[in-house]
C-alpha cells in the first residue's frame, strides 16, 4: 500500500489549494480515506472523510464550508479543496485509509503572509 500526497506549499491567507493523494496497492475505489492534519508542535487532529462512491463525507467544524473533499477513482486520487486558508490551516496534511492502517507522508501547507 502507498499512499503519496501532493500539492502543499506556501500561500497567503484567504487563498485557495487542492492537495491530492495518490493510493497504489489495495482496492482504492472500495474503501473510504480521510485526511488529517498536525499542525507544528501539535497533535493530529481529523479533517475530513470520504466514503465509498462519494455518497457521503464529513469534516471537522473548523472546516465546514472551506473544504471539500472529493475523489475519482478511476484514478486512484482523493482530493482536499480547500478555500479561505487561514494561518491555523498550517500544517502537515495526510491522507490515510479507512482502517487506519495506513498513511502518506505527508504534504506540507504553509499559510503566511
């Protein structure tokens, strides 16, 4: 199983960034993904989930309204689009499989001004 994240960097805030993740090894199309996220010197706190299909997600309060969670799975991707970044969205994101038995590496986003 690998799980390889994309698209992190440094924005301003109220900018936009779409983070992807790439899955290989295992039946992507029939399991669900979350994303989480540690921001520096601090915890991993869950960010959003995407069932199977996209017939349901969820997200963190914080994150309602500027994230989007999305997937395609004729190409093996889940996505993160997220709007209004504020400086509280710097963190490293990762995307991880339903079980929680894997994870990527992680992406980095940056919001500063």
């Amino acid at each position: 199983v690998q799980l390889v994240e994309s698209g992190g960097r440094l924005v301003q805030p109220g900018e936009s960034l779409r983070l992807s993740c790439l899955a290989s090894g295992f039946d992507f199309s029939n399991g669900a993904m979350n994303w989480v996220r540690q921001a520096p010197g601090k915890g991993l706190e869950w960010v959003s989930y995407i069932d199977i299909g996209e017939e349901n997600s969820y997200y963190q309060n914080s994150e309602k309204g500027r994230f989007t969670v999305s997937r395609d799975d004729a190409k093996n991707t889940v996505y993160l689009q997220m709007a209004s970044l504020e400086r509280e969205d710097t963190a490293t994101y990762y995307c991880v499989t339903e079980t929680w038995a894997f994870w990527g590496n992680g992406t980095l986003v940056t919001v500063s001004a």
